[in-house]
C-alpha cells in the first residue's frame, strides 16, 4: 500500500481565533493535510502570510479593498487571488475532502451552504449558520450527503460521549458553561459591565463577538438552538449547566441511567483535531488534562435573572419559526454596538428582545423554508437593529 494523498483542506475565517489553531494543527501534519484555499473578511496582511506560509491555490478576502494589497504581498507566487462576496463562496466551495468553516457570525452562512450542497464534508465552528438558518440548513446536507462534524467544543464533546448512539434514544443532552467573566456579578454591576470587562474571559480565548457572548450567555443560548439542529434532540431534552473549570464540555443521559461526559482541558485545538482527523485521531499539542491537579470540578444552574440572554435565546428554541433568525441577526448587530462603545452590556438582552417583539408583531417571524429564506429575516433585521442602534450614544 502506498501512502495516502493528503487531505484537501478549505479554510474560511482563516484569520480569526479559530482559524488560527486549525492552522497550527494543519502546520504541524504535513503529510496529511493539504490547504487548497483560504478566506478572511479584512485583514489582507494576515491571510497573506498565511498564503505564503500554506501556499493554497486559491485565496479570498471579502473586503474588496484588501484585493491590492493581497495582490502585491502574493507576487511571484502563482496563488490565485478574489475578493468579495462571491469569491469567499468560491474559497468555500474549492475542490477540496474537508471544509472549515470558521467565519463568525451570518456571514458565514452562504459560504457553508453552498459547500454543503456540493456534498463537501464540512468541520463547523460558526454556530451561527444552525441558529440563522438551522431546518434548511440541515436538510441541505441530508440531501446532498454532506458530514457536519461540530467544531464547537461542547457539540464535539457530545458528538464524542453519543459514541455512535442514536440521539434519538436519549434522555438529555447537556452542555456546559463556564459561566464567563460575570458569573458571579450582581445584575447592577453586569448591566454597566465595560467593554474590556466583557472581553476578559476567565477559560477560553476567542474572537471578540463570541467573547461577547459568551459574557452575556447569549452564546449559551445560541449554542442550545445549534444542539437542536446538529442532534435533532428536542429543546425540552436539552439542558445547561454551569461549571466554571471547562472541563466537562458536554454529557449525554440514557434512558438506563447512565451519563457519558466529553472532556478536555479549555483548548479549542482539541475539538479541532478531533474533525480534522474523524475518524482517526491526530496527535495535537495540547495541554494534558490532569484532574488530580485540578482538584475540584463544580456545577451550578444557570441564572436566567442575571442572564436575560439565555432565557431569551432558550425563549426562541420553543416558540421556533423564524425567533432564532431574527434573534441571532439582532443580537450581532447589538454586539457590535457594543463593542464600539455606543451601548450598554445590558442594552445588547434587551435590544434582542425587542426585534424579538418587532418581528412578532409584523408577523415576520414565520418559519424560514429556505436558506435563502433565512437571510431574508436575517438581512431585515439587521437593517433595523442598525437604524435602531445608530443613533445610540452612552
Ligand atoms: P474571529 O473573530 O476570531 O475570526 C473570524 C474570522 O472570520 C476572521 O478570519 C475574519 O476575517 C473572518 N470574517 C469575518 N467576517 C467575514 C466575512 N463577511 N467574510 C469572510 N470572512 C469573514 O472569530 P472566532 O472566535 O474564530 O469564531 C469563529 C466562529 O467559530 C464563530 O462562529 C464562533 O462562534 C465559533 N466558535 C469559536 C470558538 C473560539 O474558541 N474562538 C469556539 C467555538 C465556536
Ligand atoms: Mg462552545
């Protein structure tokens, strides 16, 4: 037997947190991997030494004034450059066995989905595509015979503990929080938290709206509605539980009693490795998980008072339709009014909850048929969220 051809690897979000471990694992497995593309939204400097470090075919920034620079940095290389829209699904839907699909937020749904309808096996980190878009989303893939095998740490750790069972045949599903930065914060101090504050997370490392939510819980919430998408499990089955070690990612109750744990230490490589070598395993470089060290593991229930996010987001897993579309659309855009100091931590709850309200009461938060569909929602809302929170100053 000779040796194996290496892995064809798309890579979009190559920048961002998550991008930048997939990397490190790829690097590191040579033999195994190959890149064939890459994408990032703006930051051209990066994805060209990533270009240059990779030597993909193909690379794509969305920003289109990034397409010059990118140029320039890449001459003499033979690596073939886009930019814009339509070359980041080009990025996604290069020739390739596996794509990564790391993009934060909706705009990270054309670009998966059209590669999902390709047939193409894809690792999903960005959760957001199963909140905006989840039923079509999933059916996509069933039709076209696409894996979806989930990146996100506490979906990996499922995916692990389920070990092949049904998910159908289980009692619940669990995922863990760690809490974040305000875990034990009065609602006071959490409504005037600081933007750095937010972004002081205690376990995890990420990029910035993620760390946002994972301070308002939102992310927790977000997180549930991807379960319901990825496993099929129904949202009365599904639980959170806070545990401020990260350590137990995700656990998985029988109908016998029995209850399997996904564990790791806090590193994203380890979720990461898991997809990129399924159904073998790779050897990644992350730290040893030594529970004698760590000593004590502890869990609390989530509190929904100080947390409004996660009621609200646990809120649009019931009632369904088009409530977590509107939900996810309204909440990025909050973020990043957060993030650019023109609203309070706690302005980013409520504003979801009232585009929650909107949509309601304009009967626009019917079921989305299609993906295109989904980004319809997605594209109203945010187009309101925004007139909304333009004019905000704190
Ligand atoms: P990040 O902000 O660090 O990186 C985002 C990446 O997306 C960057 O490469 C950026 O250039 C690119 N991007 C942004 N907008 C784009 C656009 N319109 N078109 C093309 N590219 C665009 O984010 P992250 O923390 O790496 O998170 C990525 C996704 O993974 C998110 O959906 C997040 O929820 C999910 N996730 C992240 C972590 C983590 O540890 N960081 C853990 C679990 C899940
Ligand atoms: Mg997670």
């Amino acid at each position: 037997a000779g040796k194996r051809a290496p892995q064809r690897v798309a890579l979009i979000g190559a920048t961002g947190s998550i991008g930048k471990s997939t990397v490190d694992l790829l690097v590191r497995n040579p033999d195994r991997f190959s890149v064939v593309s890459l994408a990032a939204g703006r930051d051209h400097a990066e994805l060209a030494r990533l270009a240059i470090l990779l030597r993909p075919e193909f690379v794509a920034i969305r920003d289109e004034s990034g397409f010059e620079p990118l140029k320039e940095a890449l001459v003499g290389t033979n690596i073939q450059i886009g930019a814009g829209r339509e070359a980041v699904i080009e990025a996604a839907t290069w020739d390739a066995d596996l794509l990564v699909s790391a993009i934060v937020g909706a705009a990270g749904v054309e670009p998966t989905h059209a590669a999902l309808q390709l047939g193409r096996d894809v690792a999903l980190a960005n959760k957001e595509c199963l909140v905006c878009a989840g039923a079509p989303f999933m059916r996509a893939a069933r039709e076209a015979g696409a894996r979806l095998l989930p990146m996100d740490s506490e979906h990996n750790a499922i995916a692990q503990a389920l070990g092949g069972a049904d998910p159908a045949t289980i009692e619940r599903m669990i995922i863990t929080a760690s809490g974040g930065p305000f875990r034990t914060w009065s609602r006071e101090a959490i409504e005037k938290a600081t933007v750095a504050e937010a972004l002081n997370h205690p376990n995890w490392s990420m990029g910035p709206k993620i760390t946002v939510d994972s301070a308002t819980m939102m992310n927790k919430g977000l997180e549930l509605i991807e379960a319901h998408h990825l496993f099929g499990v129904p949202a009365e089955k599904l639980d959170v539980v806070v545990h401020p070690q990260s350590i137990v990612h995700g656990l998985v109750a029988f109908a016998d009693g029995a209850v399997t744990a996904g564990m790791a230490v806090p590193d994203m490589r380890v979720p990461i490795a898991h997809c990129l070598g399924f159904p073998e395993r790779l050897d990644a470089p992350t730290p040893r998980l030594d529970l004698a060290q760590i000593a004590t593991l502890t869990f609390e229930r989530p509190d929904h008072e100080r947390f409004p996010a996660l009621a609200l987001a646990l809120g649009a897993l019931a009632a369904g339709g088009g409530l977590p579309t509107v939900l996810n659309a309204a909440n990025e855009i909050a973020v990043e009014a957060f993030l650019a100091g023109r609203i309070a931590f706690g302005d980013i709850a409520r504003h979801a909850a009232e585009a929650i309200d909107i949509a309601e009461k304009n009967g626009e938060a019917k079921e989305p048929a299609s993906v295109a569909e989904a980004l319809a929602i997605d594209h109203n809302v945010r187009d309101r969220s925004r007139r909304v929170l333009a004019t905000s100053r704190l």
